[in-house]
C-alpha cells in the first residue's frame, strides 16, 4: 500500500508518468485504488479478484485519511466468532462520513460514530500488519446502534447468540457508561436475556436501572402501541424476534 506522494518519490516520474503507469496495472488487475491517491499492490493470487481482502489495507487507508477507526458490527463479529453467515461488505466505523469503498470484489460502508474515542478496542494481526477491532462487548452494543447494517433483529439476536460467551458483565456495563447510549443497552440487555444470556447482562440490569429510563421500543420506527412491556430493561417488545437457523 502506498500513496500517490510516496509512488512519486519512490519512482521519480512525473505525476503524468504516474498517472499512465497506474492505468497500465489497474488493467493487468496488478493494482487497486480503493480511493483517489491510495495504490494497493495486487498479489498474484488475488488478480482474478482484483484486490486483496479489506483487512491488508483498511489499517493503511485509514491513515491516509488520517481518521480513527475500527473493524466493527457485522465484518468484528464475524472476527469474533460469531459468523452465522459471512457479511456482504466489510463495516468500519469512524469519527468522519466517508463514501464507501469498492477495491475488487470487496465494498467497504463506514459509518460515522461521534466520540469513538470511547469505543474500547484490540489489534488484531493482519497479513499485513495490524488493524483495529471493536472488543466483543463494544460490538454487541453496535449491532443494536447500526441496526440497518446488522440486517433485522432476528439476525441481530442470531449473532448475540454466538457472541456472547465472548461477553465480560462488567465490561459491557462500563462500556455502555461510558459510550452513554441508554436506549440500545436497555434493548441489548433484553436481547441477550431472550438468547439465554441474562447472567451477562446482570451488570447492565443493574446500571439501566439506576439511570431510570423512560421505556424505548425493541424496533425503533415501528408501531408499539398495545405491545407488552418488559419492566427490567424498560423495553416495549413491538416485534417478535426469533433467531435463524
């Protein structure tokens, strides 16, 4: 990976030169360009692709727009074992609204979180270095945060299912303080309680509950007059969520 600055120093061509040699190797599937400026070198097994994975280069992309960032939802999920079907694009998360980025056959979609700074993360080690991840706990507060990119909330709850022996209690509550999204833990707490995980989410009860929330819908937008309400996690249950098989 590599800017055009750093090819233009490196080679010593002119910025046409430059322009023409790319266009050369973009058609021999030699090169990618996820983004105007940003060169990625295609190995030889991924030219049939026309790219390596997200992970060799998000880590480098991202330095080059000079954003924070991290793998998160679905694409750190699925990083974390809890891939009931693999995602269709790569999530990322960071502090600025990016276009997303198509390298190949891979799409990268950001989404734009303020105060990511308090997002706790993990490198994890790529092929090519390094890249940052959403801890579990950050990741199943995500998946209730970005719900349009996690799918619906029988995927959602599919997934918690499959992440949540990876939960600490007393991390996912400090995590939710210190994020200060009230309304998605009340409905993760619920959640992780309908996948049978409720002795993880016993810190979080216990926080939801000194904060006295008003009640929140399960599925925000949707019609929740009449639907039963759940006392512990101040949740209007106005949808039926089963996990999929």
């Amino acid at each position: 990976m590599l800017s055009r600055e750093q090819a233009l120093a490196a080679l010593g061509v002119s910025d046409e030169a430059l322009k023409k040699a790319v266009r050369r190797l973009v058609e021999k599937r030699r090169l990618a360009v996820p983004r105007r400026g940003f060169y990625v070198i295609v190995p030889v097994e991924y030219r049939e692709v026309g790219a390596p994975p997200p992970s060799w280069f998000i880590d480098a992309l991202m330095k080059f727009h000079d954003q924070p960032y991290y793998v998160g939802i679905l694409s750190a999920a699925a990083l974390q074992g809890a891939a009931h079907q693999q995602p269709q694009e790569f999530q990322v998360v960071t502090s600025a609204q990016l276009r997303p980025v198509v390298a190949g056959r891979s799409r990268i979609r950001f989404f734009r979180k303020c105060h990511i700074e308090r997002t706790p993360t993990v490198g994890i080690k790529t092929e090519t270095g390094a890249m940052n991840v959403s801890r579990p706990e950050a990741t199943a507060l995500d998946l209730l945060r970005y719900l349009e990119a996690a799918g619906h909330l029988g995927h959602v709850v599919t997934v918690l299912a499959e992440l949540a022996e990876r939960l600490d209690a007393l991390r996912l509550a400090d995590i939710a303080k210190a994020e200060g999204d009230l309304s998605n833990a009340q409905r993760l707490g619920y959640l992780l309680e309908q996948v049978g995980a409720g002795e993880v989410a016993g810190a979080l009860a216990e926080w939801i509950a000194s904060q006295r929330p008003r009640f929140v819908a399960l599925r925000p937008g949707h019609p929740s007059r009449r639907a039963p309400k759940v006392a512990r996690w101040r949740v209007v249950v106005n949808e039926r969520v089963e996990a999929e098989t």
